[in-house]
C-alpha cells in the first residue's frame, strides 16, 4: 500500500490514457497536462497491460473499439488484479448506446465520457474521479494504522505476570523481560533512565541532600527540606 506522508508534498496524479487513434491521445495528453497531470499512453490494450505492471496510475481513460484487445476486456482484466481493481476507469468512446453504457458499468467504470468531447467536462470529471479515489486510499491507510494501534493497545491491556521481587515481564512465549525491553518492544518508545528520590537516598546517602536540594540534571527534581 502507498504511504501517506503530510508533511511531503503530494505527488501530481498519474493518469493512464488508452485509445488506439493518436491524435486522440495527443489531445487527451495535452489537456491534462495543462492541469499538471502526469500522463502515460498506450495505442492498444496489450500495450496497456504492460505498462500496467510497471506502475499504478490514480485513473484511466480507456477508448472501447481498439484492436487486438479492446476496452471492454481490458476493463475486465483490470478488475480481476488484486491491487489494480480500485484505480477508476473512464471510458471515452462514440459508442453511447444505453446497452454499450450498461455494459461498462457493470464490468466496473466509474463514469462514461462521449467523443467528440468537451475539454471542460473531461477535466471535470477526471479531477473529481482522482479525487475520490485519493480520497479512498488515505482513508484506508489511516484505518490500516488505526487498526495497528488498537492492536499494540489490546496487547497490552491485559494481564501481565510479573515477577513480584525482580518486576521482571513474562511475554506470551513465557521469557521473562525486563520492563523496559517488553514495553519498548510492544510501543514506540524509547526509556531513558534516572533516579528517583527514594533511590537516590538508599543507594547515595552521601550525595543525597545535594542532589536533592538542587535537583538532578537527568530528571530527579529537587525536593523540600523536611527536617
């Protein structure tokens, strides 16, 4: 799955325009590169196949009458691929028949562009269709992350044996841990060690008024003169 980085900017989306006439694919081309889309092209659905597994594009233009491989079985094929059946698919095609439309949408199309077409609605709908595939994917990233959390939180809000004189953890294997190596191992977290105030006068008695009065550089705050 992509990785999803805020603080990167977004990378320009990719569209993959497939039409088997070449001025086609020159205007299409044009037209969106004007709106700052990275754009590949293929002249038929074999050389469209290819290129689709070297990269995935965020939607793609797909004429229907082509040779070889036309639009209709390169739809469906596209469809069958685990990690290429979510990218939008538009078809641009003279055919507008109810029955040819029907077809497309249930061999999964999103949407249905006529020739001759207006550069305006392919802009339109091209920019809403990348949208709201961008859209599904962060989502499913950060529901995939959300799920990674509620998993590390479930392991540990259970019960933990631990030993009552060392406070060694016994990790589901059955080792036994210490504290410190069993929470960095489960929760993105790193320890840094110090004293505390009942430590520092049991192991330092010596040192204990001064490094309690003024407090610790490494973390022990300075406590109040009881006496």
């Amino acid at each position: 799955m992509e990785i999803f980085d805020s603080s990167l900017p977004e990378k320009p989306p990719l569209i993959l325009v497939v039409d088997d006439i070449p001025k086609n694919l020159e205007v299409i081309g044009n037209i969106l590169s004007l709106e700052q889309y990275q754009i590949s092209v293929a002249g038929d659905g074999e050389k469209a196949w290819k290129i689709l597994n070297r990269i995935s594009p965020d939607l793609i233009l797909l004429d229907i009458m082509m040779p070889t491989v036309d639009g209709y079985t390169l739809c469906r094929q596209i469809k069958s691929l685990e990690n290429k059946k979510d990218i939008p698919i538009i078809f641009v095609t003279a055919k507008s028949a109810p029955e040819d439309l029907a077809k497309g949408f249930e061999l999964g199309a999103v949407d249905y562009i006529t020739k001759p077409f207006n550069a305006s609605e392919l802009i339109a709908r091209v920019r809403t269709h990348v949208s709201l595939y961008r859209a599904k994917k962060k989502n499913e990233f950060l529901i995939d992350e959300l799920q990674t959390a509620l998993a590390q939180i479930k392991k540990l809000s259970g019960l933990l044996p631990i030993c009552c004189v060392c406070k060694k953890i016994r990790d589901d294997e059955g080792y036994w841990n210490q504290v410190e190596a069993y929470i960095s191992a489960h929760i993105d977290v790193r320890f840094t060690h110090s004293l505390c105030p009942a430590c520092v006068r049991t192991q330092y008695p010596e040192y204990a008024r001064a490094i309690l009065d003024k407090g610790d550089p490494e973390g022990v705050p300075p406590e109040k003169d009881k006496s």
